[in-house]
C-alpha cells in the first residue's frame, strides 16, 4: 500500500502563498464588515494594519512603498481613507512643507477589528499545527522575504 503524499506537496509555493494570504484577508474582511468598516478600499487595510503598528517603527512612507502603486495611487488611497475617516492629514508642526498622517478614531478601531481577526486566526492555526510549525514558517517567510529585498522585480508572479 502506497502512502499517498500531503495535496500542498504538489502546489507552487507562490499559489500556496496566496492562498493563505486569502484565508486572512477573507476574516479580516468579514470581521470589518461586521463592525460597520465595511468601506476600507484594497490595500487599505495594510495601510491601517500597519499604522496601528506603528511601535513598530513602520513609517507611513515605507508602507505606500511595500505596496509597489505608483504615487498617485498611493495618494488616492491615502486620499480615500482620509475621506473615509480612517485617516487624519495635519501639517507637520516641525516642517510646515510636510504632511502628518495619522489614524483617527474610526481608524483605530478598525484596526483592532483587523487585529482581532488576524489573531483569531493565528490561534486557530497554532492550535492545529503548534509552536514549533509557526516558528518554522515564519523563519522560512523571513527567509524568502529577505531574499528579496535588496533584488529587482524580474517576476513577482502577479
């Protein structure tokens, strides 16, 4: 008898990827829409997502960069989200030239919504596969992440 191999042995690791990416963008949708922020536009979230990780040290730059839109648009989204009342534009109290962007209230909330989702769903997976197996995966996404930083674009399978 012939032991028959797991079904992901055989799938590109670029579609398995994006599948995954699926999994939590459908609940961190689903959660958002629940909590009446159902107008975040794409790639807004990872706008949102990433200015509430702020602590973090990513500035608002380095998020519109990680994007790859063109700057127009990346101020759209920007523009939209301010419209949306996700985010608040100030002048810079330092340098008058500059724009300060910042998460409003609503913008907060939504992001804890995110939040919430997304480690709903990091529970559920380290339930069922355990520490060691995240610890695993995200050592080897760091990997491929860090093998591309740096590289040009040749192909990025979109």
């Amino acid at each position: 008898m012939t032991e028959s191999k797991p079904w992901f042995e055989d799938v590109a690791m670029p579609a398995l990827l994006r599948h995954a990416r699926t999994t939590y963008g459908v609940a961190m949708r689903r959660a958002l829409a629940n909590a009446g922020y159902d107008d975040i536009p794409r790639n807004g979230l990872y706008v949102i997502g990433g200015m509430a990780m702020g602590a973090a040290g990513v500035p608002l730059g380095r998020l519109i960069e990680d994007l790859r839109v063109s700057k127009q648009a990346a101020g759209q989204l920007i523009d939209t989200l301010v419209l949306r009342g996700y985010l608040e534009r100030a002048v810079d109290g330092e340098d008058r030239r500059k724009l300060t962007v910042t998460l409003t209230e609503r913008g907060r909330a939504a992001a804890a919504a995110q939040a919430a989702a997304r480690e709903q769903i990091d529970a559920v997976l380290t339930a069922r596969v355990g520490e060691e197996d995240i610890s695993r995966a995200r050592r080897t996404l760091a990997a491929l992440i860090e093998m591309g930083h740096g590289e040009e674009d040749e192909d990025d399978g979109h």
